[in-house]
C-alpha cells in the first residue's frame, strides 16, 4: 500500500514538473504611464521557480531599463500591443501586453470664473493646467464677440476620447 501511494506521489511530481510554467493569462491590460515591469512573478501562476526566468520583449522599439520595459526615448510604453515572453532556458512561452489609455486628462486647477476682453481668444490650458500623457484638446462653446457674462462647459479631451467637462462662468468685457 506504501509502495502504491508512493509511486502514485512521484507520477504526480513527474507530471507536474514537466507541464512547464504557467502564465496568469495570455493578454495583461496595463493603463497608460504605469510601469511595465522586467518581474516574472508578475505573469506567473506560480512563482517558486521564478529565479531561474526571465521577461524578454519580442516586440521592436521596446527597451528595458531598470527593470521596467518602455518605449525608446519614453519613460513608459506607449499605447500599443506587445509581444513578451518568460524565457526558461531554451523554452519560451510568450504573453501579450495590451497598454490602453482609460484615464481622463487631470486638471491641475480649477476655476470658477474667467474675465476676458471683448473678441479675445481664451487659453483654457492657461485657467485649467490640463496634462495627460496622450496630450489634451479643449471644446467649448463661447462667443467673445460682444461684452456678456456665459455659463460654460469646457469639454477637456485626450486622443483616446476620455474626457473631463469642467463649468466656468465667462466674464466677456
């Protein structure tokens, strides 16, 4: 009975060993600006052989510095999709990563009323101080044609479409 339970142990550790590593999944999604770190673990199912692995790039225009992988001459991975892969030795097992921008643009202030003179071209980004890493555009609708006072809704957009309305009460004099 011994013997049985002992082979069977062994069969199971012999099956085990030879199924590899396994990935958490075959695609991660990472936001815009996060880092995208060089750490096996961070793929894998289960990690206890993580010290004998390495993340590698497959795809072009990618470089890894301090640990973190990033597009060349940027300090992060623009929004793309990528080819990785945890090499084990001569064996490879390839993962995807998607980097997605979901994040509306942050306005580093916020105003209430701006006072401008009559037929004068409005800066929002001088009043809001908008900043997104995929850059920022401003939609408003205002007529600075003649002196009034508006209520209006700045539309601040990325390239992606996620957006932040922010109301401001437009002194035109």
């Amino acid at each position: 009975m011994l013997k049985k339970i002992g082979v069977i142990v062994l069969s199971f550790l012999l099956c085990a060993c030879s199924m590899g590593i396994q990935l958490k999944k075959q695609t991660f999604t990472i936001e815009l600006g996060k880092d995208i770190y060089a750490n096996p673990t961070l793929y894998l199912k289960d990690s206890s052989h993580s010290s004998r692995l390495k993340v590698v790039s497959k795809s072009v225009g990618v470089d890894k510095k301090n640990n973190r992988f990033m597009t060349s001459g940027m300090d992060y991975l623009v929004v793309g999709e990528y080819d990785f892969a945890i090499q084990d030795g001569n064996k490879e097992y390839p993962f995807v990563i998607k980097v997605k921008d979901t994040a509306p643009p942050v306005c580093a202030s916020e105003v209430s009323q701006i006072t401008i003179s009559v037929g004068q071209n409005i800066d929002w980004n001088s009043y809001f101080h908008a900043t997104d890493l995929s850059g920022v555009t401003f939609e408003a609708n205002v007529d600075t044609s003649s002196a009034s006072t508006q209520d209006v809704q700045v539309k601040i957009s990325d390239r992606f479409g996620n957006a932040v309305t922010k109301n401001v009460s437009v002194v035109v004099q």
